[in-house]
C-alpha cells in the first residue's frame, strides 16, 4: 500500500462558531451533509490521503486517514445533520483498514447523538489489514429507553429513541495506541463520500487536522456547529 498526504498537516477548525441556542435547529438538515477533521493534537490527524489500495469496485485512489497515537486522537465531523429525524434517518456504514490487527477497542466508531442524550455507535469487532465494511449489525447503543445494546442493527438504535432528532455526528477513536486507519466510502445522512471531491458545501473543509482548539465543545455541544 502506497500511501502520501495530499497536503501540508495544518490547524483545522481554528475558530468554532457559536449560534445563539434559538438558533440551533435552523437547518434542521436542509443543507447537503459536508465532513470536516479535527484532533486532539499529540501527533494524532485526519484528512484525506492519496492511496492506491482501495476498497472494491472503488477506484479514486483516495481515502481518509485517521492516524491515532498513545496521546491523542482524531476524527471526522459530520455538518448539516442537526435536526433530522432520528425514525427517518438512514443507515450508514463505512470501509476501513487498520495497519494493525487486534480487536478493535471500539474504534474507529460513527457516532450518533439523539436529543434525548442518547447516541448510537457504528464499529468494527476487529482491525483487519484488509478492506472490510462496517454496516449492519456492528451498532452498540446506549441510553433512549433501551439503555446499552450491543451488536444490534440501525432500526433497533432508532426505536430506543422514539420522537427524539439527531443533534450530533462524527467518526472518533480513542488514545492509547500508535495506529493508522483508512476510511473509505463513508456513506451517512443519506450521502456517500469515496474522494475530497464530494466534500462540497457550506461546512466542508479538506484540509488535515492535527490539533483542534475547543475539541470538547466541538464534539459534545450541537449548537457549536454551523448546521
């Protein structure tokens, strides 16, 4: 596998935008879902990367890489999802490869936030050096009113949360270990996203992450994303 950065390793996300709490659910989901990276620094990043090692049947010789260390971690943030539905959101899964092979800790995991303060979590059982897709029924969920399932599929995750509207969504994983993953054909809200060139919109941003400023904020508070 041959594998470069397909640019310089700069701070994404050096400002967050704070709407006013009236404002929070204004897009409710109207504009096209876009991604952006973050990190928590310590060597860790995110950010498209240019590969020849593809998923099947894909061949746009991109992917994303999330690069974890001891100290830190990384990840993909999901704009333009605030709002929508939880009952009518659809399905969503992912391919990715790992450069180690172990079980997975639970990550690299899509995570999806209700507004009841619940949240369902899409990851692999294993890492794999080989392509393998993330999909039904690799969800945990937790809280809503079934509390904590484990490998359950999307329509279980949504009628734990009846009535409720997603709030947040990202791609995370956890400190602790020197790892790289590669993730490709990210299909969520309903859109799939194989290559930078279907980042488009409001929100999106391609440029790899290496430290995010308000990380916390970013990830735990919806009304801190544009959308």
């Amino acid at each position: 596998m041959s594998i470069k950065f397909t640019g310089a390793l700069v701070v994404a996300l050096a400002a967050l935008f704070v709407l006013p709490l009236g404002a929070s659910a204004a897009d409710n989901g109207n504009a096209p879902p876009t991604l952006s990276f973050f990190s928590g620094g310590g060597g860790a990043h995110a950010g498209w990367v240019a590969t020849d090692d593809q998923p099947p049947f894909d061949t746009d010789h991109q992917a994303i890489q999330i690069h974890d260390t001891t100290a830190s971690y990384a990840g993909v943030l999901v704009h333009h999802v605030y709002g929508m539905a939880t009952a009518t959101f659809p399905n969503s899964s992912f391919w990715f490869k790992s450069n180690l092979v172990a079980p997975s800790l639970g990550y690299p995991r899509l995570v999806i936030q209700f507004s009841d303060g619940g949240r369902g979590e899409l990851r692999p059982l294993t890492w794999q050096p080989n392509w393998t897709q993330v999909a039904d029924p690799n969800w945990d969920n937790n809280g809503g009113v079934c509390g904590f399932v484990y490998e359950t599929t999307w329509q279980t995750v949504q009628a734990c949360h009846p009535g409720t509207f997603i709030t947040n969504e990202y791609i995370t994983t956890d400190p602790g270990i020197d790892v790289d993953f590669l993730i490709d054909d990210l299909t969520t809200a309903g859109k799939t996203w194989s290559s930078a060139s279907d980042n488009g919109g409001d929100g999106a941003d391609n440029t790899t992450a290496t430290f995010t400023p308000d990380l916390d904020a970013l990830l735990a508070n919806p009304i801190s994303l544009l959308g």
